[in-house]
C-alpha cells in the first residue's frame, strides 16, 4: 500500500508540473498505472481493495477510473450497527431507488473527499475525468460509480 501512495504522489506532482492537456495526463499515467495493476489487489482499509486502474485517452479525454470491490460483510455489519435491520433487509434496501441513492451518496462524498486531498493537480487540466467504480462481492447489492472529478 507504501508503493499505491507514493507512486501516486509523485504523478500528481508531475502532472502538476508538466502536464498541460488531457493526452500529457493519460502518457504520464500509464507507468503508474501499470505499476498499480502490478501491485493489485490493494487493501484500502478493513473492507475495500483496489483490484484496478485504467487511464485512458479518448476523443481529446482522459478518464482515470478507480475499481474497487467492497466486502458486503463488512459493509451490512455497519449498516446494521447504526440501523438495527437485518441482512437480508438491508440487501433489499440497497436494492430499491432510495438505498441505491443512499449508496451513491455514500460514495460521492469519498470521492469529494478524494478530489480536494488527492487530485487537486489535476482540476485545471481540461479534459480530465476521474471516477471510482465500486462493485460488491455479493452480487445481490448494485454497483455505484461515483466521480470524482470532471473537467470539460
């Protein structure tokens, strides 16, 4: 995980240096992110891993996506401590529109969080979009996209 951050920390610092477009971002990605996918799956914290990364260029953008899967026991346990429901009543919440826009809630807020404390060196960079991709290991419980940032 020492490696995630450092080899992260020093692609913000030199996009943040030399990168002037969106094509500049994506070519001083691609080492990083082979070097991430070499390192995945990466634990973030007790019920998160980072199983992959892309930067991709296309049509004059650079879309930087985070996939993560999230451990549905971990992630029902504290549902579950803050609203006295079961299991199996909190898959099926998560299943409807409201807990789907709970979820997304949830995750937009990390990915706020992200964009003013990781990727500030990207917000004048025209053309850049990065998001996170989360997936569940228990197949019942929707993925969500959130994004963190995009710049037109």
């Amino acid at each position: 995980m020492k490696r995630y951050f450092i080899s992260t920390l020093f692609v913000f610092l030199s996009c943040n240096a030399f990168a002037q477009d969106a094509k500049q971002v994506c070519n001083e990605l691609k080492p990083v992110v082979m070097d991430l996918q070499k390192q995945s799956p990466i634990d973030v914290d007790y019920m998160t891993k980072l199983i992959g990364v892309q930067a991709i260029y296309a049509v004059n953008r650079c879309l930087l996506n985070y996939n993560y899967t999230i451990n549905s026991e971990s992630f029902l346990n504290e549902m579950m401590q803050t609203n006295n429901q079961t299991k199996e009543q909190n898959v099926s919440f998560l299943q409807t529109q409201d807990g789907l826009n709970t979820m997304q809630s949830v995750f937009d807020g990390i990915a706020k969080n992200a964009a003013n404390a990781h990727f500030k060196p990207f917000i004048n960079i025209k053309g850049v979009t990065i998001t996170y991709s989360y997936s569940f290991d228990n197949a019942d419980i929707p993925s969500v996209v959130a994004t963190v940032m995009e710049n037109k």
